[in-house]
C-alpha cells in the first residue's frame, strides 16, 4: 500500500508538472466517456436503460471528437474554449439522431472557466451556458422538452458552474493562509533583526562604558605612579593599588557584558548583576581614589527604578565623571546630584573645569568632545560618550542636555522617566 501510495503522488506531481499533459489525459478520458454514452439508450426496452441498441453517426462522432479536443487548450484560452464545446453541443442538439452527450464536454469547460475567474464571471457565463445548452436541448431535441435529459443538461451545467466556483474559493483562500504566513514570517524575521541590532548596540554602549571608565582611571593612576616612584614609593605603591582594583572590575564587568553573549550549550561563566544607582558611592570612591573630589546628593533612595533605567543613570553618571576626569583639568571639582521630581529622575553631572593638566592627548577618542576651557570643541572628533548617552537616554525615553556652563566647567543633565516604554517595573 505504501508503494502504490507512492506512485500515485509521483504521478501526482508529474502531472501537475505537465498541465499540458494532464488537459490531454482529461481530453481523452471526456471523449471515451461521450462515446460509451452515445451507444447507451436510457430508455430501453422499458425496462430500462440498453446499451449497444443504437450507435452514433458519423457526425455525432466528428462532434464529440471536436468537443474533447478542444479541452486540450482549456487553462490557456478557458472562455474560448467554453464557446467552442458550447457551440458544437447545440449543434449535436440541432443536428444529431441520436444524439451523443457533447454537452458532456461543454460541462468539464464552464468548471475550468468557473475556477479560473471571479465569481461574478462565473454567474454571468454560468447562466448564459445554462440557459443556452438547456433551450438548444429543450426546443432542437428529438425528445420532448420535458423529458430528464433536458433536465439532466440543466442540472450538469449549474453543477459545473458551483463545483468550479468552490475551487476558485478554496484555492483562493489557501494562497490568502499563505501569504498571511510568508509575511508573518517575513515580519518575525525583521523583528529578530531588529532586537540584534539594538542588543548590539546595547553590548557595545555598555563596553564603551565599562572600557573608557576604567582605563582613564588606570591611565591617571599609572601616570601618578610613574611620576612619584622616585621620590615617594608608599604614594606610587597606592597608586598601583588603585590601578590593581580597576583593571580588576574592568575585566569583572566586562566578563559580565561578554556573557551575555555566551550561547546556551556553552559552560556559564560566573556574572554579577548588572550595576545602578545603589553602588553609585563605590563608584564615586574610584573617582574619588584618582584624585577628582566628588560630591553627591540624592533623594531617590526610596525609589523604585526600572532595570534599565537604573543602569543607564548609572552609565550616564559613569561616562559624565570619566569625561571630567580625562579633560576637565588636575583641580577640577564635580557635582552628582539624583533627585525624584514627580515621574522622573533626573541625575545631573556639574563641574568646574579646572586647570588643565597633563591629561590624555587629542588621540585619546573614548571620550565625547567636551567644549570650555579645559576641553577645546574639536578634542577627541572620534569619541562616542556623548553619543552613548544620548542613545542610551532615548532608548527608555528621556531627554539629555549638556553644555558649558556659564564661567567655565560643563553639565550633563537626564531625565528618566520611571517607567520604560514597555511598562517594566511601573512605579506608584
């Protein structure tokens, strides 16, 4: 069973393959029929149908064969092809005694003509056939007008009609369910696109940060350092400490930043929760440590904050210092502020500016440009800083300002709001 099962798929899909093929198949199947139909009588004897008790003449024959040639060409001219078989079926009406079944023919060309255009083609051709093949067998037939054959021709062509019409409808609606799929697929498809980039971008904000914090930390300290050891090597030994502890939580975050990378069969890596504003004073104590005096205030500690929020003020106050730190000068005094003003948070950086002192040269681009008078306008043209925090404060949908400040120094201002754009972690 399997293997017969087999072959009529292949079969199948030869055929499929070869429409042109198949319309011939159906060509000589409809004729064979029509001949076996015009040898039968359905009246009989009077009780019942005989067959053999009368034969087609050569003219029923010249038409039957006509009809069934012409559904050779069916799919490519269908409408043609129905007035062709209708044509010779009134003839056979007209002409023939007895009379063979042509309209069996024309029957086979209103379905092709009924499932290869719309419905109300399909109702407009569909009753003119009716009609005309009914009337041509009810007026030219050698029986009377009532009798079943009549009816039968009625009935068959209105079948037809239905019978194409459904598979118009079917087929119609599977190429719907398919395109409907396709393009969900295609929608899914751009939506995982799209979650890629934005999460490589999220990965490479993070590293930003993480990098350009922790090497301008390590850069001051192995500086003072270099310039101490000489003369006072307890200083030096501090410094080396410090610069021990931030080479330590750069490689600490950034293994954290990098396993999120990791797939699922890879071996899991240790990782720490992502940092925010409840670790902010460890934070300023390594600036603190570099020698850039910090001071805080805050009223948000009772408050809530969404995951990403929490880290992007995080970030923002991160990036903001390492900028000051790395451009603002040696004395340069700064000012964190993270105050909850109704649905918002806003996190403000300030700083004096300073002095300049002998801080990264203008190769140094990890950093954004920071105009004033420590830090020219076109200082570091490559770095991203500023640009992070302004993907990073839209991408929760905040706003971010910064500028000098009147008199010297410069500001970066953040508003979060407390609740993201997909309602995480709603805030009362």
């Amino acid at each position: 069973m399997p293997a017969q099962g087999n072959a009529l798929t292949r079969c199948r899909d030869r055929l499929r393959a070869h429409p042109l093929a198949f319309d011939a198949l159906l060509a000589t199947a409809v004729l064979g029929a029509m001949v076996l139909g015009s040898f039968a009588d359905p009246h009989g004897d009077g009780s019942g149908p005989t067959f053999g008790t009368r034969t087609p003449g050569p003219g029923s024959v010249l038409l039957m064969v006509v009809g069934a040639a012409a559904l050779v060409a069916r799919r490519r001219a269908p409408k043609q092809v129905l007035a062709c078989t209708g044509a010779v079926t009134v003839a056979e009406f007209v002409a023939g005694d007895p009379a063979a079944p042509v309209a069996m023919s024309a029957v086979v060309a209103l379905y092709t003509v009924a499932s290869r255009t719309d419905r109300p083609t399909t109702w407009r051709v569909g009753l003119a056939t009716m009609t005309v093949l009914t009337a041509a067998a009810m007026f030219f037939g050698s029986a009377p007008w009532y009798t079943q054959e009549n009816l039968g021709v009625f009935a068959w062509t209105g079948m037809a009609a239905a019978a194409g019409d459904a598979v118009r409808s079917r087929r119609a609606f599977v190429d719907a369910i398919r395109e409907r799929a396709e393009r969900a697929e295609r929608t899914r498809e751009e939506e995982a696109r799209r979650r890629v980039a934005e999460e490589r971008l999220r990965i490479a904000r993070d590293l930003h940060d993480v990098v350009a914090h922790h090497i301008a930390l390590v850069n001051v300290q192995a500086g003072v350092a270099a310039h101490v050891m000489d003369r006072r090597p307890d200083q030096a030994k501090e410094a080396l400490a410090h610069v021990r502890d931030a080479s330590r939580s750069a490689l600490d975050e950034l293994r954290a930043t990098v396993g999120l990378l990791r797939q699922s069969g890879d071996p899991e890596a240790p990782t720490e929760p992502a940092p925010g504003l409840a670790v902010l004073d460890d934070l300023l104590d390594t600036f603190r440590h570099a020698g850039l005096p910090v001071r805080l205030a805050r009223t948000d500690q009772d408050t809530h904050l969404p995951a990403a929020v929490d880290l992007a003020a995080y970030r923002i106050v991160q990036e903001a210092l390492t900028n000051v730190r790395k451009h603002a000068g040696t004395d340069a005094t700064a000012e964190v502020s993270v105050l909850r003003v109704g649905r918002t948070i806003e996190v403000t950086v300030l700083d004096d500016g300073g002095t300049p002192g002998p801080g990264p040269g203008p190769a140094d681009s990890t950093a954004a440009p920071r105009p004033g008078p420590a830090a020219p306008a076109d200082r570091a043209p490559g770095g991203h800083g500023l640009l992070g925090m302004r993907e990073r404060v839209a991408a929760i949908g905040g706003a971010l300002s910064t500028g000098p400040r009147y008199g010297g120094g410069f500001r970066v201002q953040a508003i979060l709001p407390l609740t993201t754009r997909s309602g995480e972690d709603l805030v009362p």
